[in-house]
C-alpha cells in the first residue's frame, strides 16, 4: 500500500518542492497536498502545474487542517518550515507519523520562538563550530520528540547568520527527502 504524505508550510517552500520532486515517481510513498499557514502564490501554482491540491489556511483553526488530512487519507504529516505549533488532538491523530525537521543540531537552539533567522543568529552569535540540521518526529513539546536524523557542518569562525543559513538550507535540500523516504520505507 502506498503511503499518503502531505506537507505543511509557513514560508516559501524549498524544502516541500524538494520533497515533492524527490517523491514525484515513487511507488511507496505519493504528497497528496501541501498546506500553507499563509499565501503563497508561488507554491500555489507549483502545486497546480504538480497536479496537487494546495490549501491556504491562513485564519483557519486545526480541526480545518484535520479534516483535509483525513479527506486525503494521510498517513504522514511533514512540517517543511511550519511555524504554528500544533495542538494536542492534532498530534493524537497522528501518533509518530508527523515529523519536522528543525536547523540546528538538537538538542541545541531548539524550542518555542527557535526558528529560521532566530536560530541561524544564535548559532553565529555563540560563534559554533558546527551547525546543521534535525529530523525529529513531533511531540506536544516543541523540538523534543524523537530524533530520527542529524546532518552538521563545520563552520568557519565567526560566520554570519546568513552563511549559517545557507549551509543549513543546503544540507535541507540534499538529506531532508532521503532521510523521510529511509524513515517511512522502515517503519512500513
């Protein structure tokens, strides 16, 4: 049986357009949709030439974004740069099959208000050596659930939160995909 995935986003979407490309021809796992938490024009008509459904909940409660999990028979949630925290009902309905991928090496730089740009500054404020990414499955604690990858990179001495970024975004490109694909094909 194929597994159902779908993607959640906040921003503007590298990770989900990796992910939906990475997952284009596969016979296991299929993005049914991709949910965004604000517009996002640009998403919208990549998901349309993808031949996806896209929905803009932006106001919307979570009951809202349960019932199209359900209407498109999930099996996976994926935060690809989501931002809201999601409700404990929510998570209840997918017991450790919602998984979020964080940017920096967790337990490091993580929990509430720890996203995007606050990371990567907090990182290049404290001058690290190493920073990189976390892909963990999702809990009612925010970037406590169970870690499932890491992928980090040397850093050189004091680097900007922007050079922190790209490295960062660019070990999201490359191990994101692959990493849900190794995991999923696992458990199933």
């Amino acid at each position: 049986m194929q597994e159902q995935l779908i993607l959640f986003i906040s921003g503007g979407g590298s990770n989900a357009r990796q992910i939906i490309h990475y997952f284009k021809d596969n016979e296991r796992v299929k993005v049914v949709g991709v949910l965004s938490s604000k517009p996002n024009l640009d998403m919208e008509a990549f998901c349309n030439d993808q031949g996806l459904p896209f929905f803009n909940l932006l106001g919307k409660e979570f009951a809202y974004y349960l019932q199209i999990c359900h209407d498109l028979n999930v099996n996976w949630v994926v935060l690809a740069g989501f931002l809201k925290k999601l409700p404990s009902e929510f998570i209840t309905a997918y017991p450790n099959q919602i998984i979020n991928i964080h940017p920096s090496l967790l337990p490091n730089y993580g929990g509430a208000g720890m996203y995007g740009q606050h990371v990567h500054r907090a990182v290049s404020a404290a001058n690290e050596p190493f920073s990189g990414i976390s892909i963990h499955l999702v809990n009612e604690e925010f970037d406590k659930g169970k870690l499932l990858f890491q992928h980090g990179v040397a850093l050189p001495s004091n680097c900007t939160a922007h050079e922190v970024e790209q490295k960062v975004r660019a070990l999201e490109l490359q191990f994101f995909a692959k990493d849900l694909d190794a995991y999923i094909s696992a458990v199933k």
